[in-house]
C-alpha cells in the first residue's frame, strides 16, 4: 500500500499505512448529510440517481410488458396512462436532467479543474437537498395514485385530470431549483476557480461541455419554473391563461414548456458528449482530434438549442413561417453536433485503441447517438414530421438519444471515473457482457420502435391492431435483455465495492488533473495547485508493469532528484 | 472548514486562494442567479406581451381599475429604499456598522410600506371580485356600462382612495378604483348638468370608442377621448380634478371587453411573484441586518451585504417595469 502511494506526493501526507480520503475524512450518515465536499455530494447524487433510475426503468418495464398483448395484459388503460407518465417524468427530471452533472461533474469537476471544491460547497448542498425534496413529491404523488398527463403535462387536459398534477408539478419546480443552483456553482467554478496555468483552452473538454450544459441550466431553467407556476395557478386558481374557454391559449402552454425543456434536452446530450470527448482520447493512447472544435461546438449546441423550440409544434397550428424557421434551425443543430463525432472518430484514427469497459460504451454511444440525431432529422424535415408526430418514431427518437445518448453516456463516465470513486476494479469480462446485453437489447426494442412508428402506431396509446402486435412484442423482449444487462451492471459494481481488485491511482494511463490525486483523492483535493498540462498529451505518464498502473513522468522524476 | 494555512482569515473559504477571489466569485455568482431571476419573471412578460396583443381592448379597459396614485407611491417607496440600500452598501465597504444598520432597518421599513400599501390595493380588488379567471366577478355587474350604477356603490370606492369627500361623485370617478366607480360616471354626469345633453353624450361617446376598440390598436381609443379640461361631453360627465378623469370616463362609456379576468390574472401573478420576491429580499436584508449587529462584518469583508444589495436592487427594478406595464397604458 505505502509502496503505491510513495510514487504519489499528495498520497503520502496520510503517514504509513494510513491512507486519509474523501471516504474516511469523517465517519457516519451525519458526516455525509453535511458535508460539503463536492466529492461526497457527487457520490449521495450518483445514489440517489441510481435509485430514480431503478424505479423508472421498473415503470419502463412494466409499460412494455403490457404492450406483449394489444388490449389488457397486466394494467387497464388507466393505470397504463400513469405508468408511462411516471416513467418519463421520474427518468427525465430526476435522472437524466441531473444526472451526469449533479453526479459525475459534481465528483470530477473541481478536481479536473485543480481546485479544492466548488465555488459554493453550501450551495451544492442545498442542491441536493433540493433534489431530495423535489424527488419526494414525485413519489408522494407516485403513490398516492401518480399522474396520466405525460411527462409534458400538456394544458388543457393537465388542468382537468382528476389525478395530481399539483405536487408533481411543484416537484418539478423544485428540481428546476437544484439543477439551477448545481449551473450557477460549476459556472462560477469555471470562472473563478481555476488554478494558475488552467486556461480556458487547457481545459478538459468534458469540462467545456459541463460549462456549456450550466449556461443552460441557468438561463433555461426559470422559464421551465415559471411555466410549470402557471400550471399550478391555472389548476389550483382557475387562472385562465391556459384555458381556451376563459380567452387563454394552451398552446402558448406548450411555447413555454419546449422554450425550456429543449434547451433541457441539451443539458441532458451536452455532458454526455463531453464524457465520450474525455473517454475516446485515453483509450486511443491519442491526443484528441480538433480540441477547439470540439469545445466551441459544446457552446454552439447551446446557443442554437435556444432557438429550436417550436418543432415540438409542427403540427400545433403555428404558422407556416415559423415552421419553416424553426425546422432550418433545428437542421443547423446538427452541425456542430457531427463536428464532434467526426472528431471522435478522427481521434481514434490510427490510435492504440484499447477496448475496456468506458471505451466500449463510448463506440455504442457513438453508433447510437449516431442514429438518434440521423432520425432526428427526418422528425425536424416538416413534410415527414407531420407524418411522424406523435408516433413511435419520436419515442425511438428520443430513446435513442436520450438513453443512447446520454444514459450510455452516464455508463461509460461511471465506469472511466468508477476507479477514481471508490479506489477498486471492477470485472472487467462482466462489464464487457453488461454492455453487450444494454446494447443489443436497446437496439431491439427501439429500433423495432422505428418500424412501428413509421407504419402510423401512435404513441401513448393503450391498444394496438393487431399488425403491429409483432413489433411490440420484439420490442418488449428487447426491453428484458436490456433490463438483464442493468441487473448484471448492479451486481459487478456492487461486487467490486466488496471484494474488487485494488485500483491504482491511474489505471487508464489519461492525463487529466484527477488523475494526479492518490487513487482515492483526499478531502481537500490537492494540496498545492496541480501543475497544468496538456490534458491530452499521453507522453506525460508512463505505464510502470510493477505497479500495474500509469506513473506521471514528471513526478517520478521529481521524486529520483530527491532521493 | 479552513484547516490549513494560517494566513487564511476566518470568512475566507478553505478552497478560495484570496479573498478577491472569494469575493468575485461570490458577486458573479450573485449576477448570475439575477439573471434567472430576471427570466423567471421574462416568462410572465412574454405572457403579458402576447395577451396585450391579442387583447389590447382588456388590458385598456381593465387598468384604469389599477390605483395609478398608489402605485406611484410604491414606486418611490422603492427607489428610495434601493438608495438606502446602496448607501448601506457604502458604509458596509467604510466599516461604519452603526450606519450600515439604521439603513437597513430604513430600507427594511420600506419594504413593509410597500406591501402594506400592496395589501390595500389587494384588498380593494378582492372587495370589488376584479380577480383571475373564473373568480373574475366585479361586484358592479360591468357588463353594461351605460345601465346606470346605484350610487352606494361609489361608498367602498371612496373608502379605498380615502377621498376625504363621499360626496364628490367625480373624484370617485377620477380615482378609477373600482368598477363601481367608474359606472358612477353617467350618474355623476346627470348630477352635473342637463340629462338630455349627457344621454345624447353617452350615447355619441360609446360609438367611436367601440369602434376604436374593434381595432388592433390602442392608441385608437385614446384618440377618441379629449385631452382634460377641454370642454366636451367626456369632460363634462368627471369635471377633471386629477388629470386622469378624462380617460377613466372615456372607457366608462364604452363597453366592457370580454376576457377582463384575463388582465387581473396576469396582474396578481406578476405583483403576486414580485411581492414574493419583496418578502425574500426583506429576509435576506434582515439576515444582513442580524450578521452586521453580530459584528461579521469589517472594511475587509462585507460581501453579504453587497450581494443583498444587488438583490434588493433587482426587486425595484422589477417594480419599475411592473408600474408602467400594467398602471400606466395608453
């Protein structure tokens, strides 16, 4: 043990044998529910959203299993109708909105940056807190009967179903708080706390992508907050503004909605892509392909997925104008969104490729946010959406990319910085298997989504004729193997935490500032700034077989002048 | 928290290197969450701005019930307290804590004047049902505004604009506090001088404004209306007094436009949220108050209240854009 952490300086301050980290500065659930270190927070975050993503897969699970048969097979219509709301609303603003920020930025961020927390520990807190809170009006409302309106909770009908819409909706309001509050932290963290030699431009780019995604969560999010505040008025003070029959228009409703929750669906795709942007390079023993391009891209899908917001309207009665408007906008998102897979793709270009856990997860990113963002221009083209609005196609969609993309994403971050977390190996054989089975189960339930949207199969809907009952059943199938993968992925990570090979303080050889920090980073980080390099330049660390892990080249040499 | 380094002061942050630093961050992080603020309440003007232009009738007709004089002195309640504020601000920078508190507490007061004087224009809208949507029930049956009002409505009207005379029919009109008011305007007419002129009046008044109204433009129905103190039958129907009257009479006069409710909702989410927001910076200036006594405070560092300050700035600003949108359209 000494022996390992002798090569790192930091690593040493613990004496012998004592090893002082994050894990065991402070002891018991007290010392975790108040504490103020980003790293602590980041690991109650990754908890609690893992356990949302439990609960909305089961609801998942329990959505496709009914579509086995058309007509009943496990729940009526009603409870149907909840499910599928309960399943979005619960993945889409407890898991995947907060997800990879609130829990792997949270952890990585400051470290990556060389600073020894986030610009305001409390304020992270309370995020959490209020994540917490929001989380458990959503399960108040879950099991006093849920809601069927859709995670969208479209007016008018949101304003007169009899099931309870209210606590959901002041749930959401307050995760919009929490996801605010987690921007405006890693904004002035960027800002402000980068270490002397930390440039912009020297910074990670999953960095630049957190940034851009905060810019987001800042200047989208009120907008969500005070929209879902009028629903609230409108349902619980019959305020009218919604309500076509008090002069009140409900698809203004639905302006106000997308003008946040598309800019949301960047905050959710944007961290994922800097997570692969900070997977592809170490695993390609490469320095990544076109940094610039890859960073100024993060900010341009920001400032475009702003002005994108009425195709969720197409078919709303918007006029033909604006249609047009909004549909070349949305083209010109995939701009710079290709830009980075192409860059991917020309990093690992004549790389070493070495094929472990993150990096598989990142080729099944980059295929299926590939076809994610391909069909998404087929629902951005006018004449097509209109065809496909509303139908399986868009679920598929926005599977692909929402889970494809991010979700896949989330995966390959947690096992790239899983090491760094805990300080233990996973299996990797099983990891390799869980991702097979995520993979082609994924790809058999929502690819078959694809042919029964495009054959007209509505989404939301409880019955199906019989011609599509094929489909749905495949599909339904896909979603086990899926399920199966996820079951395996718990039991490794758990095992590893239990009984996993010791992780060195490098095991990936990448060449970003965590990984200067002994293989669990101590509380306070770093105890002098980091020295800055070039976050991609693999020639900085040298794989040593006789630790079985990577050695920074210039800390070795530092240590050989003072012997 | 700050383990290490004993050139770290106390209210220095253990991950912050100095304190510029610290207090950069801290104002950054402030201007941003003004930024979300200021979208939070974007939201609710991009509402405003879209139902004044498919409604521009409403919200003509519907402000003249808002108290133009009480709104006027809210406004300068506020810009007063946002001047003691950034005089608190300075003295907080100068370590004159004395000084840092007596403002605060003035500023403090100030927010209690303004939502004292915001809970008696709530109370008169509640009084006369100008509420949101289906609660939209004006206690005055508007829908006609030529049927003649009963005169003990004016009673509540006065009682609100504490107009010191009951009797003087057209400040009730001028004050424009209350359906019931304005109705008051034939009557008061009819008071004032010859009948047969006034019933011609009403009905020659009523047929260009209603037809200004059909248009999409709101100048329209002001073109209509004579400026005060020029002799015609608007002037006649409210001697003016206030330099308001003339208008309030004009749009008495025509019909009252369908949708009001939708006004006043906009209206009580607006100064609804933005007197939640009052309440929050009157929390956060106590808490600065309660630290400055504490004595957490020198010359060295005094953030809190800098950052209370540019809060407490964004109330007001909120404020001035409120009281002209919704107490002062033409």
């Amino acid at each position: 043990m000494t022996t390992i952490d002798a090569t790192h300086p930091g690593a040493t301050r613990g004496g012998a044998g004592v090893e002082e980290n994050y894990l065991t500065h402070g002891k018991g659930l007290l010392s975790w529910l108040t504490t103020l270190d980003h790293k602590r927070i980041g690991v109650m975050y990754l908890i609690c959203l893992l356990s949302s993503f439990l609960l909305g897969g089961v609801f998942a699970l329990l959505v496709r299993t009914e579509h086995l048969t058309a007509g009943q097979t496990i729940m009526d219509a009603e409870t149907y109708n909840r499910y599928f709301t309960l399943h979005g609303a619960i993945m889409v603003f407890l898991f995947i909105i907060p997800g990879i920020p609130a829990a792997l930025g949270n952890f990585v961020l400051p470290l990556m940056l060389g600073a020894k927390d986030v610009a305001f520990p409390r304020l992270n807190l309370m995020s959490w807190y209020l994540w917490m809170t929001g989380a458990m009006f959503l399960l108040a409302s879950v099991l006093t009967g849920g809601v069927d309106t859709g995670w969208t909770f479209y007016t008018p009908y949101s304003t007169t179903t009899a099931t309870h819409v209210i606590p959901v909706t002041i749930g959401v309001f307050i995760l919009g708080f929490s996801s605010i509050f987690t921007g405006l932290n890693f904004t002035v963290t960027i800002h402000k706390l980068r270490p002397p030699g930390m440039t912009w431009f020297k910074m990670p780019l999953f960095l630049w992508a957190i940034y851009a995604t905060a810019l987001i969560q800042v200047l989208a999010t009120p907008v969500l907050g005070i929209t879902l505040l009028l629903l609230i008025a409108e349902r619980a003070m019959g305020i009218g503004i919604f309500d076509p029959g008090l002069g009140g228009d409900p698809v203004l409703y639905q302006h106000f909605f997308w003008f946040y929750s598309h800019p949301a669906v960047y905050i959710m795709i944007l961290p994922a892509m800097g997570v692969i942007s900070e997977i592809i390079a170490p695993f390609s023993r490469k320095a990544i392909f076109g940094y610039r391009f890859i960073a100024y891209s993060s900010i341009a899908i920001a400032a475009f997925g702003f002005l994108v917001w009425g195709h969720h309207m197409f078919t709303s009665g918007q006029s033909g104008l604006i249609n047009m408007v909004f549909s070349a906008l949305t083209f010109s998102v995939s701009i710079p969104s290709a830009i980075k897979v192409f860059n991917w793709l020309a990093t690992m270009y004549k790389g070493s490729i070495v094929l472990k856990a993150p990096m598989l997860y990142a080729f099944s990113f980059i295929f299926l946010f590939g076809i994610g963002g391909l069909t998404g221009l087929f629902l951005g083209a006018l004449s097509v959406d209109v065809h496909l609005h509303d139908t399986y196609f868009v679920v598929s969609h926005f599977h692909y990319v929402m889970f494809g993309g991010t979700v896949i994403a989330f995966l390959a971050g947690l096992h790239y910085w899983w090491p760094k977390m805990f300080g233990k190996m996973y299996s990797e054989r099983w990891a390799a298997v869980a991702c097979a089975l995520i993979f082609v189960g994924f790809n058999v339930t929502f690819f078959t989504q694809y042919v029964l949207g495009s054959q007209g199969m509505p989404r939301r809907y409880f019955n199906y004729p019989e011609q599509f009952a094929i489909y749905h059943q495949i599909s339904t199938y896909g979603s086990y193997v899926m399920g199966l993968g996820f079951v395996i992925t718990a039991i490794y990570l758990v095992q590893s935490l239990v009984a996993g090979r010791r992780a060195g303080a490098n095991p990936w050889g990448s060449t970003t500032l965590e990984w200067r920090t002994p293989r669990i980073p101590p509380w306070f980080n770093f105890e002098n700034p980091p020295p800055v390099g070039d976050p991609y330049d693999y020639s900085q660390v040298r794989y040593d077989p006789a630790l079985d892990d990577y050695v920074w080249v210039d800390q070795e040499r530092h240590e050989k002048k003072a012997i | 928290m700050s383990g290490h380094g004993s050139e770290h002061p106390e209210y220095l942050g253990h991950h912050y290197d100095t304190v510029e630093q610290q207090f950069d961050a801290g104002k950054f992080g402030m201007w941003l969450f003004l930024a979300t603020e200021v979208l939070l309440f974007a939201g609710l003007f991009c509402g405003y701005a879209i139902y004044r232009s498919h409604h521009p009738e409403v919200f003509i007709y519907a402000h003249q019930f808002l108290d133009k004089n009480m709104g006027a002195i809210n406004t300068i309640v506020l810009i007063f307290s946002s001047f003691t504020m950034a005089m608190a601000v300075r003295a907080a920078q100068l370590g004159k804590n004395r000084q840092v508190v007596a403002l605060l507490a003035v500023t403090l007061l100030c927010g209690f004047g303004f939502l004292g004087i915001k809970y008696v224009e709530y109370k008169a809208k509640w009084e006369h049902g100008l509420l949101w949507g289906t609660k939209y029930q004006p206690s005055e049956h508007g829908s006609h505004a030529e049927e003649p009002a009963v005169p003990h409505a004016a009673a509540p009207a006065v009682a609100q604009t504490g107009a010191p005379n009951p009797g003087h029919v057209g400040t009730i009109a001028e004050q424009g506090s209350g359906p019931g008011a304005v109705e008051q305007a034939s009557p008061a007419a009819q008071d004032h001088g010859s009948p047969a002129a006034q019933d011609h009046g009403a009905a020659a008044s009523s047929t260009p404004s209603a037809v200004a109204i059909g248009d999409p433009g709101p100048l329209d129905v002001h073109t209509n209306i004579p400026p005060p103190g020029v002799p015609s039958v608007t002037t006649a129907i409210a001697p003016d007094l206030g330099g308001a009257g003339g208008h309030v009479t004009g749009h008495a006069t025509t019909h009252e436009p369908n949708n009001v409710h939708l006004f006043f909702g906009i209206y009580f989410l607006l100064t609804g949220l933005h007197g939640l927001h009052v309440v929050a910076g009157m929390s956060a200036i106590t808490w600065a108050l309660v630290r400055t006594l504490r004595g957490d405070f020198s010359p060295g560092y005094s953030t809190p209240i800098d950052l209370v300050g540019l809060y407490w700035h964004l109330v007001d600003l909120v404020w001035i854009y409120l009281f002209p949108l919704l107490y002062l359209i033409h």
